[in-house]
C-alpha cells in the first residue's frame, strides 16, 4: 500500500517525562482526583476490577447509587438504551460528570413549591402530581418507595425536611463507606505487592518536567468535501495495522501500520512477501467517542400522504444512501450477498441466507443479482409498511451504524481502502472479525514495543512504559514483567492543547501480571496550534 508520505508536522528531539519518587510529604488532592478517586471507589464496590464492563442495568444503578447518585429509572434508560450492551469503566466516569448529585438546597426549593401551609409538610397526593407529572418524572414505584418510608410520612403527609436530611446523609455515608472499602482494599494489594505506604498515594506539589515534545503544524488548510462542505471526519485519525497470516490465524504477525499522514490520508510504502495480509482498521478514539449528550429533536423518518400511504422522508432517504455507499465494499453502485451481510450483522447480528436473498431479488429492485440503490430505499420502506409506521426497528438500524436521533454520523467513521503494487495485482475481500478477538489490542502493543521509547519506571524493574510517536499521535503502552496486577496512576494536567481516548487528564490503569496494555492515545485537540505532551506515571499498588 503506497500513499505519498508528506508530513506537514515537525517533532523535537526532546522526550517525554516519566517520574515515580518516593512520596514523603502529604499534599491535598485536587479536585479531579477527588472526583476520580470517587469514581473508582464506586465502581470497585461493585466490581472486582475497573478492567471489568458494566453489563446489565442493575449494575449501573447499584454502580451509581455507591458514587453518591439517586438516578431515576429514565436517568438508567438514558444511558443504557436498547442498543446499549456494555459500558466500561470511561463511560461511568462520563456519567458521573453529567449526573451531578442533588444539594440539599436544592431539594429543599423544590419541595417547598409544594408546601401552602409552610409547615414543613406535603400531602400525599401533591406529592405523587409533583414527582409524576414535572421534571424528571418518577414511576409509581418510585414514588410509593418514597411514601413507605416510615421515618418522614405521617397521616397522608410528607415530611420533607427529614426527607432531605436523610436523603443527604445517607447519600454521603454510602459514598464515605464505599471509600472506605477502597481503602482497605488498596492497604491490602500494597501489603500483598510489597509497599508499606500507607493512605492513598500523595503528590508532589509541584512536579519538575523533563523536557517534551513539542508539535508545530507548519501549514493548515480547510480541506472540503466534493458538496463543498468540511467533512466531519476528516479530523478522525484512521490507521490500518497490517498482519500476515501464518497456519495459526491466532498467531498473526504485525508487519506496519499505516503511520504516514498526508493531510487526511494515512498510508505505508514498503516492501510485502507473497502470502496472505490481515488490513485491521483503528482509530484512536481521542475524537472518534461514544455520545452521551442527549438529541433535543428526534428527525422524522417516515410520513404518509394525502392517500394514507407511507414513504420515506427526504432526510432518512439521504442517510439510507449514505449507508449504501457505506456497505458498497466494492464501490460498483451495487450490493452483494456478502456485502448487504455485513449490514445484517452489524444491524441485527443475523445473516440473510440464499433463500431469504432470492426472495429479496424477485420483490426489489435489482442488477446482476445485486441489489440497487432505490431496492436498498424499498426494501426499508417495506420494513416500515410492516411496523405500520412504527420508527423502532429502523431507529435500531440507524443506532447501530452510527447515528443518533438527529441522523448524525458520530459513532462511526466511513474510510477508503486503496491498494497500490508494482509487480502483482493484489486483491481484497472483507471479512468479520469478532470484537473480542483482541487482536488490534495485540497490533497495538506490538507496534509500540518494536517502535517506541521504552522507560522503565523509577524502582520498579518490572514495569516499563513505552512511548511512541508518530506526526498524529502519541500512544504508550504499559508492560508489566511481574507476576503480580499493579495499578498505575496516570496524570496528564501538564499537557497543553492535548486530548486523550481516556476522557480525563487524570485517571488509573489496571494491568494483568506478565502482560502488557495501551495505557493510552493522544492527540492534538487544535492541530493549527502547539501542543505538548507530558505524563507523569506513578505506582498506586
């Protein structure tokens, strides 16, 4: 694969810090550690390991309630819709920035909206119209979960004073407990690793950096769309990791990764053997995210006209496109078996078979046994006819190709493959890979080991820190030779102008004995401007 290696970026000589000293002096936590150190603290009340995902709705709400949080049941099925099969421990952090606990005030002035006789008290049936009927509306469950209390409800009234009390107090004596387990549980890992240090890790003031990298983007011009449009993904970093397949498909072997960058293409120049080549595509994930923010207006996808019928507005009949174009592997304005398959999978997790294809063919349009673009327009017409107008099943389609309820591409990042040889004619098929298979984890880390800095950290022989850099990005990966789980704490507040796949400039890493992992990607967050990056890695236990 040849695609010219122009650069407009320049890298210094300098090097990345890396410090873990001894801490002899206690200094308060800022307020992101605070907050991180709470989230951590209530999600291994729950789970053995922050490695571990949430998967089930309970889980979330029992993860939320130790970090302080009273959520309502649409406050869970915001975060957890239908489409939602995990979240990891990032995803929680997020929440918790967005689901701020309710102040005692606050509840105060809301209650007392409620209260004419200013006594401190809310009759039962006002109580169930405020908390059903305004804001974020509570369930009847909920509610009578609240008017069973016996220590504020009294002769059809509600004592809301104590309410608030007791709401507060115990929201905070679940947290101060769950911190507390953290604590035990971090004296006893140290204990097990070795260390004696006692209380949770202390921070320098003020730690000195060593010199870093500096970034200087040399020229930056707006790159358009054919539509004459900026397109939305051209600030994506895309990369294929490129492995040969030996007899063991379980034993691939990395042989590049596309690092070149020539404005929004990515490539590699080089030399291949004959043999067979697995392409795995990746993004770092620092501007590629999960969405959380909630949609305020939900686009229209279906209508009917004046005679009842169904049809497909303009809005969905543009997105349905782009998604053919999406699934048009090989760009011939038409989809196969296996290409509309790869749809099926993504959006279903089933397959069409033969028979099921062959019945496609006779009632949609199509070419060469192919299917058009307008049989694709049909063929999801046909699924709203079958729903009687009902959006659901075609919002689970869109959900799983990567738009949100305003038809927006932000979970998902289309990218062209283009493939150049001097002396074969290579060809391409796609093919699935399971999530799971951990084999771009593998690429990753192997790319990292073989071509990054490796720093092994102050007093601790075993654990090494490998640092690569690339004109995008900067990508590290942690390497514990150990035999025992250790958790590393990562700060990253001295950076300037960078953003992380992580979320947070603060956060911890957990890795498995004799393993190695990516600690993390960074990226410039303006890349007409000067960004530097500077972490500092130490040992929690």
């Amino acid at each position: 694969m040849a695609i010219s290696p122009g650069s407009d970026a320049a890298f210094s000589s300098q090097k990345s810090s890396l410090s873990e000293s001894p801490r002899t002096k206690k200094y308060p936590l800022t307020e992101e550690e605070i907050f991180y150190m709470n989230c951590r603290a209530a999600y291994l009340t729950v789970f053995k390991s922050s490695l571990e995902n949430i998967i089930s709705k309970d889980q979330l709400y029992l993860a939320l309630q130790h970090a302080g949080r009273n959520p309502s049941q649409k406050t869970i099925d915001k975060y957890w819709t239908p489409q939602t099969a995990k979240l990891n421990f990032d995803d929680f952090c997020m929440i918790l920035r967005k689901e701020k606990p309710t102040s005692k005030a606050e509840l105060l002035k809301s209650f007392k909206q409620l209260d004419v006789n200013d006594d401190g008290s809310i009759l039962h049936t006002d109580l169930y119209k405020l908390l059903t009927k305004k804001g974020e509306k509570m369930t009847r469950e909920e509610v009578n979960a609240v008017i069973n209390l016996a220590d504020v409800n009294a002769d059809g009234k509600f004592d809301y004073i104590k309410f608030c009390k007791l709401y507060v107090t115990t929201n905070e004596q679940c947290l101060k407990t769950t911190l507390e387990k953290l604590e035990v549980d971090s004296k006893r890992r140290r204990q097990q690793f070795g260390s004696h240090i006692e209380g949770f890790p202390e921070r320098d003031p003020s730690p000195v950096p060593k010199p870093s990298p500096r970034i200087i983007r040399k020229t930056d011009q707006e790159t358009f769309s054919n539509k004459g449009k900026p397109s939305p993904w051209l600030s994506v970093d895309t990369a294929l990791y490129i492995l040969k397949e030996s007899e063991n498909q379980a034993n691939l072997q990395l042989m590049c990764f596309t690092e070149l960058r020539n404005r929004e293409v990515f490539g590699w120049t080089g030399e291949l053997g004959p043999g067979i080549y697995w392409l795995i595509p990746s993004t770092t994930g620092c501007r590629l995210k999960k969405e959380i923010k909630p949609i305020t207006e939900e686009a229209q996808l279906v209508c009917r006209d004046e005679t009842g019928e169904l049809f497909l507005t303009n809005e969905f009949r543009s997105t349905l496109s782009d998604i053919f174009e999406i699934i048009d592997l090989d760009g011939n304005g038409l989809l196969s078996l296996e290409e509309y398959n790869f749809f099926e999978l993504r959006t279903s997790g089933e397959k069409c078979d033969e028979d099921a294809w062959a019945v496609c063919r006779e009632n949609f349009d199509t070419k060469k046994n192919e299917l058009t673009r307008q049989g694709f327009m049909d063929l999801n017409l046909m699924e709203a006819n079958d729903r009687e107008g009902d959006p659901r099943d075609l919002w689970v389609t869109l959900l799983s190709m990567g738009y949100n309820k305003a038809l927006e591409l932000t979970e998902a990042c289309p990218f062209v493959i283009d493939i150049y040889a001097d002396k074969c004619k290579p060809r391409i098929k796609a093919v699935h890979m399971e999530p799971c298979s951990g084999q771009l984890e593998k690429a990753i880390c192997k790319s990292v080991l073989n071509k990054g800095d490796a720093k092994v950290m102050d007093g601790y022989e075993n654990i090494i820190v490998h640092t690569h850099k690339c004109d995008t990005w900067i990508t590290s990966v942690i390497e514990n030779k150990s035999d025992n789980k250790v958790i590393i704490h990562i700060n990253n507040e001295l950076s300037k102008n960078c953003i992380n796949n992580r979320g947070l400039n603060i956060f911890a890493v957990e890795v498995a004995p004799k393993s190695t992992m990516v600690c993390q990607h960074v990226m410039p967050l303006d890349e007409r401007q000067e960004w530097i990056y500077n972490c500092v890695y130490s040992l929690i236990s």
